[in-house]
C-alpha cells in the first residue's frame, strides 16, 4: 500500500498552485506534510482524496488512479479536512452510526464503539456535536475518518484545537495507526512532526524544497551549527582570542555579553572555546549548543525568494 504522486500540477485560473510536485509515502510512514500558508499543502490533500481534479500529473493510492478509480480510492482512504466539516444538529454517536452505514459497515454499532473508545468520546457521545468543544469536534473527525479502517489516512491539520492532554491522546493514536497504514498529515506546529513522523515533506509556492527522512534533517544545512556563550558582564571581550579556532566561520554579538560562534561543519568546539575563555581570564555565566531545528529549517527553505 502507498501514495504515489509524479509531476502534480493544479492551476486555478492564472495561478499555479502545484508545480510538478512528486513524492511517495509507503505503508508504515507517518509522512508530515509542511509548507507556509499557501504554498498548497490543502490542494494536495484534496486532490489526493478525489475531492477536487489536478490539472495534470498522476496520482495514484494503493494503485488506484484518483481520476479514473476514485471510487475505489475513496473505499481506502480516511480523509480530515481542514475545517472538519460535521452536521452539528446530530449527536456523536448518531453521527458516526450515520458515517458506518453510509459505508455499508458490518456491524455499524459495533465499529461506532470501538472508534468513540480509540478517540475519547466516550464521555460526549450522548451530546450534540454542536454542544462540544472544537477539541471533541475534531475527535470527531478523527473518528469519521477512521471509522471504515482505511489503508490511507489523511489528516489536514489533525490537532488543531486541542488542548495539551488531548494533543497526546491523539498522537498516540496516529502512532499506532501508523505501525499498519500510510499515514500523511500536514501542520504548522514544528513540535508535532518531530514528535511523529518518520518522513517529511515541505512544500513552498508549489513546488517541493525537502523530502527527507526525520533523522536526516539536522544535517540539511551542515555548517549552520553554532554555540552561545554568556560572558560576565564586567569582562570586556577580544573577540580576536578566539579567530585562531579555524572551525569558526562568523561570530554575531548579542545582548548581555553574549556571542554567537557560527561552525563549519559538525566540529564540537566547546572545550577549546572553554580554555581559550579560561585563559584570557573570561568568566562564562553560559553555554548553549544550538542545534539546527525543525523550526529552523522550516525558515531557511520557505524565507528564501
């Protein structure tokens, strides 16, 4: 079971939104699907859930063609939109019983059961979807969207609205479902994917600028390593005693006595940087090896042109 998508294009009017974008996502993956408003993380995942056409390119799910067999795709595929469309005039439970015949289930109360218990409603599930909090609303959708156990599962921004207990409840429940199933998600929250995903895509103005695994991402842009020291306030610094570490490239001054030495490369600098201080009789109150972040290459690939 996979996602395949080769030379993904949509163009809406004179704008394109998606420029020959291709990746893959296979079973047991828990994709992470990033990018900056706009830059067409929801076109993709409408596409790749027959909700809306591409303009060209193929999409394939499980080896179904999202134009040719959508029904088909549609049977495979668990889908949560953005906005989580619901019918809030209905209860929890009336609702998902409703979503499993829709679906043509084999014991429809029983799957009800099951997902109302995997996503915590238990205590809601007598209330009108409008009577709940936008948290429950989403492990609604959650619910809905799993009720058919899919291949697939396409999540569009999955944990919006939910509160930090929620948050881990419901990442415990995309890892399980990820052992089994492909799993693509997209969110703005950089937290989120480190603590989930085993790949990531990101996606700027339309086009792919990484598509990695998790691991390998820390090393995207090798030779931004740094290291922050704090110096007392009373030393006055010589910048000069330190130039002599040829693994430094640049170092910027900061507020309160503090500098930060950019590295080339993965050299670990600290002990020398540590004796040099010692010896020109600096007094350091801190020490920081920074750590290239999600966060930070989120910025470096979508803040360029």
């Amino acid at each position: 079971m996979s996602i395949e998508v080769k030379n993904l294009t949509k163009i809406y009017g004179q704008q394109k939104a998606l420029d020959s974008v291709s990746f893959t996502v296979s079973k047991g993956d828990i994709l992470g699907f990033l990018g900056p408003n706009g830059a067409g993380k929801s076109t993709t995942m409408k596409i790749l859930s027959c909700f809306i056409p591409q303009t060209s390119g193929e999409v394939r799910l499980g080896g179904y063609d999202v134009k040719t067999d959508s029904i088909e795709v549609r049977k495979i595929v668990g889908y949560l939109p953005e906005n989580n469309p619901l019918y809030k005039d209905m209860y929890i439970k009336e609702y998902l019983l409703y979503v499993a015949k829709l679906y043509k289930l084999d014991n429809p109360s029983a799957k009800v059961r099951d997902m109302i218990e995997l996503t915590g409603l238990g205590r809601e599930q007598h209330k009108l979807i409008s009577q709940i909090s936008k948290g429950y609303r989403q492990r609604v959708g959650l619910a809905q969207a799993m009720i058919h156990n899919p291949q697939i599962l396409i999540m569009d921004e999955p944990t919006s609205g939910l509160d930090p207990n929620q948050l881990a409840e419901i990442r415990n429940v995309i890892k399980e479902i990820g052992k089994e199933k492909v799993v693509i998600f997209s969110t703005h929250i950089m937290q989120e994917v480190e603590a989930l995903c085993n790949r990531v895509v990101i996606i700027n103005k339309g086009k792919i600028v990484l598509d990695d695994k998790i691991e390998q991402l820390h090393t995207v842009n090798q030779g931004n390593s740094s290291i922050l020291i704090q110096f007392a306030r009373e030393n006055q610094i010589d910048l000069n005693v330190f130039k002599k570490i040829v693994s430094i490239r640049h170092i910027n001054s900061q507020a309160d006595n503090a500098f930060e030495f950019h590295i080339a490369g993965d050299a670990d600098i600290r002990e020398e940087l540590f004796n040099l201080a010692v010896q020109s009789g600096y007094k350091i109150i801190r020490m920081e090896q920074r750590v290239l972040s999600m966060e930070d290459v989120f910025h470096e690939l979508t803040s360029k042109g």
